[in-house]
C-alpha cells in the first residue's frame, strides 16, 4: 500500500484506528483504510478511495480544518437539506 497523503488532525484524539478493508470500484483489489484516513489509493490502478466524510464531520472538532472552510459549509448545508 502506498504511503497515505493525508491524515486527519482529530486523529490523535481517542479512538484506536480500526482497519477497513475496501473493494477499488474501478479494479476490484483489496484496498486498507484505516479509520482515521480520509482517503487511500488502489495500490493497482491509482484509484483513489474515500471514507465517509459526513460521519467524520459530525464527531470531530477538526472537520472544518480537514476538510477546508468551504467543503464545511457546502457539506454541512447539504446535510441540513437532506435531514
């Protein structure tokens, strides 16, 4: 697996990481992702793959941070449309 790129800042904040092992919809390879990354790339194809931003915004201080101010506010108002 390549290096991850990024890793979220609220990640040193409690939880132990916790391995996710995810199918690359563009190949079909095991992708590893652990808990705290945003996102991993498909060690055969490049593919990138995301974990699930909307949960990470709703527990972590940090979102904002991560995810930069304006990818906040446009998730955020989406999520408020669709509850």
């Amino acid at each position: 697996m390549r290096p991850m790129k990024f890793k979220c800042p609220g990640s040193c904040h409690g939880n132990t990481p916790q391995l996710e092992i995810r199918r690359c919809p563009e190949c079909g390879n095991e992708i590893e992702m652990f808990s705290v990354d945003m996102k991993a790339e498909c060690d055969r194809c490049g593919f990138t793959v995301y974990n699930d931003i909307q949960q990470c915004m709703e527990v972590c201080t940090h979102a904002e941070e991560c995810l930069g101010a304006e990818m906040y506010r446009k998730l955020m108002a989406d999520k408020k449309l669709s509850s």
